[in-house]
C-alpha cells in the first residue's frame, strides 16, 4: 500500500506512473489528498479542543477552593460540553480515517522506471534466453500422454477423490516430484536461505499484508466458518512472519525459503493451455523470500533472478526470462521478471517463475520495518519474492524434452534425488 505521504509528495509522478498500469489514478488520488487534509484539520480541532478542555479541568478546583462555585460550576458545564464536541470529532475523524483506508488498498503498487507500457503478456519483454532447444523424435507426445502410459500422475484418481485440478502423484511420478523440491530447497539453503515449513492456512490479516486481500480473494479457497484461507503461494505466511517487525538493520537481509503445497481456485477454461500439468488447483512450489534494506533491494532482486537462473539452467531446460510490461504487473509489484521453459512436445513457453519486488509496498501493510543505531525512527523495508520453482510446468517440461526411445531421461541434478536415472 501506498503512504499518504508518498502520493501527496508524488502526486503527479503516481497518477502518470500508474499509467502505465493501465489505472487510471488522477480521482482516487485526488480524493486521498483531499481525505488526508481534512484528517489533519479534524485530529488538529480535535487535539485542541482536548488540550483546552483538560486546561479548564485544572481550573475548576482551584475555582471552587476559591469559593467560586457559580464560576466553577459554568466550567463544569462548558467541559461537558466540550466533551461531546471532542466526541463529535472523533467519530467524524474514525469516518474519514476508514475511507482514506478504503481508497488506499484499491491503488496499484506503482511501477519501477523500468517497466514498459502493454496491456498483457503479449508486450512483455524478453531480457535473456538460454539452453538448448531440445529435438524430439517422431511420435514424441505431450506429457499428459506421457504421466498416463507410464502411470506416474492419475488425474482420473484425483477427480474422483476432490475434483479436476488435484492430481495423484504416483511411483517414479511421486518420486520425481519430492527429488525436485528437495533439490530447489536444498540450492536453496546453499544460497544462504534459511528454510521455513509455515501452515498453508492464514488468517484475513496476513491475506491483507501481502496484497491478496481484498484484490484476490475470489481466487483463494476460503475455509468460511473459521475465516482462514488456503494459501496461494508461500510468500503469504513466509512475509507476514515479519508483519508488525521492526528487523535491526545490521540483520537485513532477512532470507527464507519454504515448499508448500499451494490452492488456487482460478478457472480452468478449456485447450491444451491447460491441460494435464498447464494448470492446477493444487501444486507444489517453492518460494524464496528476502526482507530487504531498501538500497539494496534491487541488488538482490538481480540475486534473486539469478538463482532461478541456475536451477533451470542446472535442469537443462531451455528458457526466457521476460520484464513484465504494467499490464501485466501484478498489483502489488514495482517490478516482475517472469521465468518461461520452452515445452517441446506441446511447442510453447510455460511459465514457472515470478521473480518480484514490491519495495514497500507490502511492507506498509505489514508494518514490516527496520531500525538502524543512527536512525531516530523505523523506517519500511522492501520486501521481494520469487519461484524457484513452482513444480507442475517444470515437471511438464522434463517429461516432454527427455522423452526418448527407452524412457525419459531424469536431469542429471536429481539423479542423487530419485537413485534412478531413467524412467
């Protein structure tokens, strides 16, 4: 969320920045400016009318020790009423307070310098490629093909024990599976990620700190009669471990790393885009997390790229990595490169990572701050996140560029994972 202060010291910079979002901004900016001054006319009425009202609470006993008692006793009642003017400014003051704060979550987090104009995907930009293409051999077959003949994922099992969208993990599936999270988690801990296994289950106000709440709650399993929701991805839980935090500022940055389970409701439409693995309800990921200095957060954001870079280089799959344009942004993120794997039997890029930096956009939600020695008061941090990696479409990817003759050929990283090398 966006500070008060930072929009009206910035107003034109966020409505033209914005922009390039696609939001318009110009009302609901002008609307926090205006709600913002009224809030610091009433709580300034307000506080003076305290101050004179607790002035003239003094003098009422010395008037009264002074045999005053007409004049004590017109006090008395000039406080009384006083106090129902203070009454009066304070609810007007909760009023305005509530609306400002209703107008500021529904404004984007506002784009890096970087980030190019667009309206989706289509006007993404691609930064970096690399691998190698791989070349199939005649009657090479998409992956949902593949799972089903050699009995490694049952979507039907799945269907029948939840519904479309929660696949079963079988055999040599299952065990490739559990080789690439404790791959990722492990490269993981050898970049200096401390690992975290958090509930997949969080209340409205972690929702609320990382930006799924109110923007997304359509796409989250909400459990209604407890009002927790199944997490989307682990950076929920993982960010929100720092929610009302002040971090030392010799500790930042503060970096986790985590596998859970993830729940998405989005709908599946129809075609091979979403077929077998494209799309899922439920999916494995793993989610690196950094709390972030904010001089240093775009520093660690190349860090972050970095090391997706490595795993899907490391797992021999050729790749892009895509600059979001701001129409396809999310709306809590100042910057987004987009990680994509070349899917060969399909013949079309899937995306498998989101490598993000919300500066403190989120931070502000969270009140995730830090203090130096120097420093008179906390300041907010940045915080960033990224897949490395979410499970399904990398899974897709090895299956259909290692097809063989013989089998599919397990990436060479994962062999000391699953003791086989062939499946």
């Amino acid at each position: 969320m966006l500070t008060v202060k930072y929009i009206a010291d910035n107003k034109e910079h966020v409505i033209s920045a914005l922009a390039v979002k696609n939001f318009e901004a110009a009302e609901i900016v002008e609307k926090v400016i205006a709600l913002d001054t009224e809030r610091k006319s009433l709580k300034s009425q307000s506080d003076n009318a305290q101050a004179e009202m607790n002035a003239l609470s003094k003098e009422i006993g010395g008037l009264f020790k002074s045999g005053k008692i007409e004049e004590a006793n017109a006090a008395k009642a000039k406080t009384a009423d006083m106090k129902e003017n203070i009454k009066t400014f304070s609810a007007k003051l909760s009023e305005v307070e509530q609306e400002l704060q209703a107008l500021l979550v529904q404004i984007p987090n506002v784009p890096h310098p970087s980030v190019t104009p667009g309206k989706g995907e289509e006007d993404n930009v691609e930064v970096k490629n690399g691998g190698e293409m791989p070349t199939l051999a005649e009657g090479a077959k998409p992956h949902w093909d593949l799972i089903k003949e050699m009995d490694l994922i049952d979507f039907e099992l799945g269907t029948k024990i939840t519904g479309a969208g929660f696949p079963v993990y079988k055999g040599k599936g299952a065990k490739l599976q559990r080789a690439l999270i404790s791959y990722f988690l492990d490269e993981a801990s050898d970049a200096g990620y401390l690992e975290v296994t958090p509930p997949i289950v969080v209340n409205e106000a972690s929702g609320f700190g990382t930006g799924q709440l109110p923007d997304k709650e359509g796409q989250m399993y909400h459990c209604t009669e407890d009002n927790l929701y199944l997490i989307p991805t682990a950076e929920v839980p993982v960010t929100n471990i720092y929610r009302d935090v002040i971090v030392a500022e010799e500790e930042l940055p503060k970096k986790h790393a985590a596998y859970t389970p993830c729940f998405r409701r989005e709908a599946g439409s129809w075609g091979a885009h979403v077929r077998g693995l494209n799309r899922l309800h439920q999916f494995d990921k793993v989610e690196i997390v950094q709390i972030a200095h904010p001089a240093q957060s775009y520093e660690i954001l190349d860090q972050m790229v970095a090391h997706v870079e490595g795993l899907v280089k490391n797992l021999g799959l050729p790749y892009r990595i895509m600059r979001l344009c701001g129409g396809d942004l999310s709306f809590t993120s100042a910057l987004t490169f987009d990680f994509e794997v070349f899917s060969a039997a399909q013949g079309r890029w899937l995306e498998v990572s989101s490598v993000s930096n919300f500066e403190n956009y989120q931070a502000n939600r969270l009140q995730c701050r830090y203090k130096g020695k120097d420093m008179k008061k906390p300041e907010l941090t940045h915080t960033l996140n990224g897949s490395a990696l979410a499970l399904p479409r990398i899974m897709a990817a090895i299956l259909e560029n290692n097809q063989t003759p013989e089998g599919i050929k397990v990436p060479e990283v994962l062999v000391r994972y699953t003791g086989f090398d062939m499946i």
